[in-house]
C-alpha cells in the first residue's frame, strides 16, 4: 500500500507515544497527536488534541482525514476491571468505530505481550513462543489486550479494516530488569516496527511480536520480519550490567515461570 501521509497517534503523551512523535516523522508522517491529558508539543509539532476516548464525537473528529492510525492510548498497567472496560475495551470500540465511519483502512494496535503473559517462559533450548500460542492473559490489562486483538480481527473480516496488533514487549531507551533483556523493543527498533507494520501491504489482519533481535530473545519474530521489520538492536550489551545488579532469571522465582514476569504474581497497578 501506499505509505500512509497524516497518521493519528493515540496515547501521544504516554512514555511510548513520546518516543514515536520524536521518530516516526523521519520516516514521512506528519501525526496528528491525541491524548486524554495535555500534550507537551515541541517547537515544530503540532497542536495535540485532547479528548477522552469515551467522547465519540471528538474522536470521530481526530480520526477524520487520516490515512492511518498508532493506536497506544489506554491504561499501561493493571487496574481494576472497572477502568480498564471503559479505558481499553470501550475506548478501542470506540476507536474502530470512528475509523469505520470515516474510512480510515489501517490501524496499527498496540497489544501486549501479557495477552499470553501466563505463557511458560522458554528455558534452555526451548523453541521460541510461535505468534499463533493460545492467549492467557495474566491481568485485565492483559485481557483487554485479548479483546483488541479480537476486535481487530472482527472489524478487519466484517468491515475490511486492516490492523496490525503489535505484542509490545518493553519499550524503553534500555531494559531495567533481567527479564527484560529478552522482551526489550528499543525506541528505534519499534519505529522500524511500526513503519512497516503502516506500510506491508495486504495485511489483514496480522500478530506480531514487538521487540529487538534480542540474543536472549524469547518468541518467533518472523511474523513482524514478513512484513518489512529489519531489527537493529540487541539488549546484550546490558546484560552483564543488570545480572551483576539482580542475578540471573531463577527457576524457583514464581515471577521468572511464566512470560509475563510478575504481571502473573504481583501486577504494577495503573497509579490514575
């Protein structure tokens, strides 16, 4: 398809949508940013809009005239039920419905890996997490992440919206835990991720995977290499520093068995 020209990011004051509206402009969008907070612009960026997901007619508003959309608005973390519906199951709704009614034809998604956070965690020579694993969410968040998932999938086969749901591993300037090493998307990397996903064509609707061609990579990338993604980066060269500081990943250690880490045990709660 034709690389898409204004693209509306969603979510663009959160950690991830700060990252992407420094990048994704190099590679030819001009974004248009929303967000349910205020949006600290740079000189250059253009006025953010604020408006809340659950407000239908803003939205429609923001969505109109786009060629694509960086869906990341939502809650990052675990919350209550309650918060996490309206938040990232209604406002996703809310979000495709918006793009049906003004025809907007590609919406990249960001998932997570912890819609199959209570995956076994590879260990030794175990094969790397195929894209097609069954979901076991470890927290709502997780679920809501299920449920994007599916949605694409309804609106792409009833509507012929193409998405592409990225499973977000962490996203940061470089990883903070051991765990992380094998889960890690450096800030490059995950523009490369999305470009590609804005721009292979016939896409459907297609899962991948989201994070560096990491040595201690844990699950199959090749989904998000069919589409264009050249990863760039590798966690290693962190790695001696942060198992010296926290010891290596330990079998015994309930928040080292599965893939979502402590999101199975003891999730980080959404401060809001």
């Amino acid at each position: 398809m034709p690389a898409p020209r204004t693209v509306l990011l969603t979510g663009a004051a959160g950690g991830l949508g700060t990252l992407m509206r420094g990048l994704l402009p190099a590679y030819g969008y001009e974004l248009r940013l929303l967000d349910m907070v205020a949006v600290e612009t740079a000189e250059g960026e253009p006025a953010a809009i604020k408006a809340d997901l659950a407000d239908r007619a803003a939205l429609r508003e923001a969505v109109r005239g786009v060629d694509a959309i960086v869906h990341l608005a939502g809650i990052s973390l675990e919350s209550t039920f309650e918060k996490i519906l309206k938040a990232n199951i209604e406002g996703t709704y809310h979000l495709y419905e918006a793009a049906r009614e003004e025809g907007v034809r590609r919406i990249v998604f960001a998932s997570s890996n912890h819609a199959i956070g209570f995956t076994p965690r590879p260990q030794g020579e175990d094969p790397l997490i195929p894209i097609d694993a069954p979901r076991r969410p470890d927290t709502f968040y997780g679920l809501s992440k299920s449920f994007g998932e599916d949605l694409a999938q309804f609106y792409w086969d009833k509507h012929g919206i193409e998405t592409v749901s990225v499973r977000i591993g962490s996203c940061f300037m470089e990883p903070t835990s051991v765990r992380m090493l094998s889960v890690w998307m450096s800030p490059g990397d995950g523009a490369r991720l999305f470009h590609a996903a804005l721009t292979a064509p016939d896409v459907g609707h297609t899962v991948v995977y989201g994070s560096s061609a990491n040595t201690r990579l844990w699950w199959d990338l090749s989904s998000a290499r069919a589409l264009g993604y050249e990863p760039q980066d590798d966690s290693e060269q962190y790695a001696e520093k942060l198992i010296a500081e926290q010891g290596e990943l330990s079998e015994d250690n309930p928040d080292h068995a599965y893939l979502g880490g402590h999101f199975c045990t003891n999730p980080p709660m959404w401060p809001h």
